[in-house]
C-alpha cells in the first residue's frame, strides 16, 4: 500500500497534552500499559493455537522490551495477534479516541477519573515519547505487515514496512524531559514493579557466560517474570513451604515467617484470587500498611489497597488479583463500586473464618500466636462491625499467668467471685506485671483473676469493648484498693476522728511528690498486715489521658492533665497510729492552743448566725456583716496557721517520709534524688 497520512478523529486540537498532563497521575505506567496490551495480544494468539484457527507454528511467545541509548528508543516487541492495515486503522486511530472525545466530555472536571475504561492504554506511550513507531504484522495468511508513525499532533502515517513474523513492535522515541527512562536500571525496576507476574515471559537483557577471561552476552534473555506465581494455582497442589517461600519472594527484606496464610480462590459473584499473609505486627501500624499487592489479571496495580480492603486488613500482606477492579480508578470509584464491596465483604468473611477455623481446630497454635496476631483483631474489632461480631467467639484474653481464654470461657470463670455488691462483674487488668506486682498479689489473695494488657491496641480496645456490656466494667489493678475495685461489703468504719484524718491529710499533701503528679489523701481501714500507704491511680483520669495520647486534636488536651494519684492511708496499721502519737506528742501544745482559737471564733460566728437568722439581707447591718467578714477571716488565719504547722512537721519528720516513699517506691514512682534520700534514711533507720 502507499503511505497514507491522515488525522486522527479528535474534536480536541491535540489530546496528547492531556494524557501526558492529566490522564495518568504517574508517568512510570506507560511501560505497564504497553506491557500489557503486549500480553493480551500474545494470549489471544495462544487461544487462536488451542482452537485451531492458527495453521503456523506457536513458536518463542516471549516479549522483548530493550532500550537503545545510541538512537534514544525503547522498543517492545511481542510474537502476538500482530493487525492489519485495516485493524491498525480501526484500534488505534478511530476506537481508542472516540471514547477519548467521551472522555473529554464527559470528565472534563474530573482529572481523576477513570482512564483504562476509555481504551487509551497505547496512547500512555506518549507521556514519555515524542513520536511513536508501530510495526505490526497480523497472523493472517498473506498478511503485509504495516508501520504506523504519529508525533503526538493528532496527524499520522501509515504505510507498508517489512517484518519477518507475526506479532508488533513499538518503538518509544523519548522525549527529553523524560530521558531517565533510557537507564537500563530504571525499566528493569519497573518491569519487576508491574510485570512480575505477567503470564507471559518478558525478556530484558541478555544472559552472560564467562568466556575468554571476559564476561559475553549470549542469547538467552534474562525473563524478569514468574509467568505462574503460587496465587493462580490450585490450594490443593500447593505445600506449606511453597507458601513461605513465595512470601519471601514478595518481602524479600522480611526475614520473619508469616504466622500463617489464607488461599483466596472465588469465581461467583465476581472473579477474586489471592494469598493473604498474616504477618508478625508490630506497634507502628504504618510500617505495616501498604504491603497488600493489588494485581488485575496478573497485572500489578497498587499497593495502596485502603479503599479495596478495610482499613485493619491493610495490615496483612500479600496479593489480591481480581479483573473486576479496573487497572486505572479512582478513589471515589473505588468506593462506590459494587464489586469493590463485595470483595471487601469477602476479604473480611475469609479472614474471620479462618481465624474461627483455627480457634476451633488447632487452639494450642493460635494461642502461640496471639500476642502477634491481637493488636490485628483488635484493630478489626473496634473498626469493623461485621468483624466484631465475627471475632468476639475467637477473641482470647489472657491472663498473668500465661492462660488464654475465650470471652465466653473467661465469664464464666469470674462471674461469681467478681461481681460486686451491686451486681455488676469487675474485670481486673494489669498492664505491667512487675511495677503492678503488690496489687497484682493483692487481688490474688482474694482470690481474684487479672488479665494482662500490655499491648498497643489493649486500652482502646477495653474502651470500646466497655460500650458494649451491660453490666461490667474493666478496672486496673492499681486504681484502688482491692476492697473498693470489688466492694464486696459495706466500707469498715475509719478508726480514726475526722480531727485526726484532716491534721493527717495536711501531713501527708506536704510530703507527697508535687513534680510527679496531684496526690488526694484518702483513708481507709485495711488493716495491719497491709502497707501503711498505698497509691493508687484514678482510674477514669488515666483513661482520659491514654485517649488524649492516642486521639486528635480535638482530645490532645487530655496530654496537659496532671497525673492524678489516691495516697491512701491504712487507719488500722500500727505506723499510722505511730504517726499520729509522733504528732499529738510534738505537736499537741500548739495545736490545742490553736484549736481552742478556732473553736472560739466559731462560737462567736454561730453567735451572730443567731442574731441575724430571721433577717433578710437587707435588714443585716453592715456593721454586723463587718464583723462576720472579720470572723471568718480570723478563723481562716488560724486554720492556715494550723496548715503550715503540721506540713512543716510533715516534711520534718522522717517516719512519714520513709512511709511515703515507700508507697512511691512500689508504684516506681521514686526516682533520682528522692531515691537517694530514701537509701540514706533507710540506713539510718537500721542503724538506730
């Protein structure tokens, strides 16, 4: 045929600058596009070889991609269905861009739309290229094989050429702002990238032999791809070591095994294959996102799955191949497509089944892997309904002792002996084993058990997990006293005046730490084998702080709270009374005298109380509002006088300095100098 020349049917003066621009939001793609329509080409001759209608010979299918530097070409060539003048007309000049002027159209406003709908794949050579050469022979017999040339204006050349078989080349003449793809390591990168599974041989570069005293290519293509990776084989045929070692293969940086793996094998209501790896997860979730490869017919697409997959399940790894998801989406299609939802729901059912198999069937197994495998259930849990309620019959908590049970084990294991006086069932919880160890013991004394959350994900999840009981509640171990974190009785009454717990608190706020945190005294009877004092940690106030740590801005204001602690004293321990006699006899002359001042001003306030009872405000004199004012200011004098005399004999005394720090020494809460004075005063106690 004679060259013909002719315009391509655009309304758009030129829609190159747009798919170079616009349509691809990365450039890097092109070679997958090209890669790809390379594969279809030659799979589609393998079904013309099965059904008969090819009369030559299959022959080497493998497609060749090379660059040439001298003449700044790359050039892909496949042995596949090859096109006539005709088809070469039909597909590439008339097809492609009639959806392209759709396109336009239709998505003008919407850059991000979808583009391999459109068929403009081919046209992805032009985000790199300043002209492209196509070289294409058809299997037909007789077929004159034609080459079709256009330098991105809408204006193009086709004309007969000469080619030996069938199938096409295309010749990528770079542009100069896209040069870097002209690095031989640049497009074996991306070849491995996008190509690593493509199900037909891609050959990039020659193989070398040492001959000569010197390193010589031979004719062997060096095949950068496994044309029939694990996931499109049948589970059955498959071991468990040829699962680990594709693992590696994918994460060749991992060198941990995964715990274990879920073959995804569906084909109704959509098409879905994969292997799911459940992988050792650490504390930074971010590190373990993104690991999920998304393939469309063995065609990588991503590895950013967060719309395909919920949110948790991005912390597995793997690979997922469904041509149901279109190589080029956006997010809003994403999330709006049916089949994207169905294989999410999917996804979501295999990986709660398999959980629940497990949990059935090898207990003792799953139980070596939970501290690995938690914080992924957890996360699921408190982010996905459907999962929750899959998840709660496989959910294991485990104990200080190294026990796992079963939510449904664990209730009934405690119900009885931890429901309170007021019916409601108290889970205890420590969160470090050895800084927790008295309240620990103490709560085991009462026969009590104690779960153990020392895990990322444990106090979100206890939060959420609260919400959905009725009448329970988690308490750490060391929020309160065992007797009040499961009241069991009424409190036993305080052996002490309320005079002496108030002198008792002043004693007790002046020695306690004001660095590390806001102390409340507080008393209680626990008797003499208990320690003298004890701190505790609010519950609710810690829990508000964790939120703030782990939330956004709108709870960050939560981090500037205070540590809040009870200093919570032993009114029947022998030391308390010590304290207290130690006090009365320093102390007792000054404070009688003290509490004799005050007792008389209150006599004189509840004199005048009497005078001006009956009368409304504005019948009291401001005379006798005066001298009221003038009471109570005097009252509040000595009550401040009575304050800094018995914290001065707080921070004096060294008994009660040594009882203080030995309650802050259990919590590790003595650190540094106080430490030291603690050591010294100890001494100096043995020593007398």
């Amino acid at each position: 045929m004679d060259a013909q020349k002719g315009k391509i049917g655009v309304t758009a003066e030129n829609i190159f600058p747009i798919i170079k621009k616009f349509l691809y939001s990365e450039q890097e793609i092109f070679l997958r596009e090209l890669v790809s329509n390379a594969v279809d080409a030659t799979q589609k001759i393998k079904t013309l070889a099965r059904t008969g209608e090819l009369k030559e010979e299959l022959g080497d299918l493998t497609i060749r991609v090379k660059v040439d530097k001298e003449n700044k070409t790359i050039i892909i060539s496949d042995q596949g269905i090859g096109m006539t003048a005709e088809e070469v007309e039909k597909y590439i000049n008339q097809i492609a861009f009639t959806g392209a002027n759709d396109f336009l159209d239709k998505y003008k406003d919407k850059i991000d739309a979808i583009i391999g709908h459109f068929g403009l794949g081919f046209y992805s050579a032009y985000m790199v290229a300043s002209k492209v050469e196509l070289i294409t022979k058809s299997y037909q017999e007789g077929a004159q094989a034609v080459r079709w040339t256009c330098d991105g204006s809408p204006e193009y050349t086709l004309e007969n050429a000469e080619r030996e078989n069938r199938g096409t080349d295309i010749i990528l003449h770079i542009a100069e702002d896209s040069e870097e793809y002209l690095d031989d390591n640049k497009i074996r990168g991306l070849l491995e990238k996008y190509s690593k599974f493509l199900p037909i041989p891609i050959g990039f570069g020659k193989e070398t032999e040492y001959k000569d005293n010197k390193q010589v290519e031979t004719d062997k293509d060096i095949i950068i791809n496994e044309t029939a990776p694990l996931w499109t084989k049948a589970p059955a045929e498959i071991k468990d070591e040829d699962y680990k070692e594709f693992y590696k293969k994918l994460y060749p940086q991992n060198w941990e095994e995964p715990l274990f793996h879920i073959h995804l094998n569906v084909d109704f209501p959509f098409t879905l294959t994969g292997i799911l790896y459940f992988p050792k997860i650490r504390s930074n979730l971010e590190v373990q996102k993104n690991k999920i490869q998304l393939y469309s017919n063995q065609v990588f697409v991503t590895d950013s799955v967060e719309n395909i997959v919920p949110e948790f399940l991005t912390l597995l790894h793997g690979v997922i191949d469904s041509p149901d998801i279109p190589l080029n989406v956006s997010r809003s299609y994403l999330q709006s497509d049916s089949n994207v939802r169905k294989i999410s729901s999917h996804i979501t059912k295999k990986v709660a089944d398999k959980l629940s198999e497990i949990f059935k069937n090898n207990r003792v197994d799953l139980e070596k892997k939970w501290d690995d495998l938690k914080l992924f259930i957890q996360y699921g849990m408190m982010s996905d309904d459907k999962f929750y309620d899959r998840a709660k019959s496989f959910f294991m908590f485990k104990n200080i002792d190294n026990k796992y049970f079963s939510i449904e084990e664990y209730d009934k294991i405690v119900k009885e002996n931890q429901t309170d006086k007021d019916g409601k069932l108290i889970y205890l919880y420590a969160t470090n084993k050895t800084e927790q160890f008295k309240f620990i013991n103490d709560a085991k004394d009462k026969g009590y058990d104690v779960l153990l959350f020392e895990g990322a994900f444990d106090m979100p999840f206890v939060n959420m997990y609260e919400t959905k009981l009725e009448n329970a509640r988690f308490a750490r171990v060391d929020s309160d006293i065992i007797e009040n974190l499961i009241s069991k009785e009424d409190k036993k009454e305080i052996s002490i005046s309320k005079t002496e717990q108030d002198d008792l608190t002043k004693v007790y706020e002046a020695v306690a730490p004001d660095k590390v945190g806001t102390y409340f005294v507080q008393f209680n009877e626990l008797g003499e084998n208990e320690l003298p004092v004890v701190i505790t940690q609010s519950e609710y106030m810690r829990r508000m702080k964790d939120v703030g740590l782990m939330g956004g801005p709108e709870v960050s204001l939560y981090n500037n709270l205070p540590d809040n602690y009870n200093l919570v004293v032993n009114t029947g321990h022998p030391l308390t009374k010590q304290v207290i006699e130690n006090k009365n006899t320093d102390l007792s002359e000054n404070l009688n005298d003290i509490a004799d001042k005050i007792k008389k001003v209150e006599a004189d306030i509840e004199a005048l109380d009497k005078i001006t009872k009956d009368k409304k405000e504005e019948e009291i004199s401001q005379e006798e509002k005066e001298k009221k004012a003038k009471l109570q200011e005097e009252k509040s004098k000595f009550e401040t006088e009575k304050s800094k005399l018995l914290k001065e004999w707080g921070m004096k005394n060294n008994l009660v300095k040594q009882i203080v720090d030995l309650a802050l020494l259990s919590k590790n809460l003595l650190q540094g100098e106080s430490l030291l004075q603690f050591v010294k005063r100890s001494v100096d106690f043995i020593e007398k």
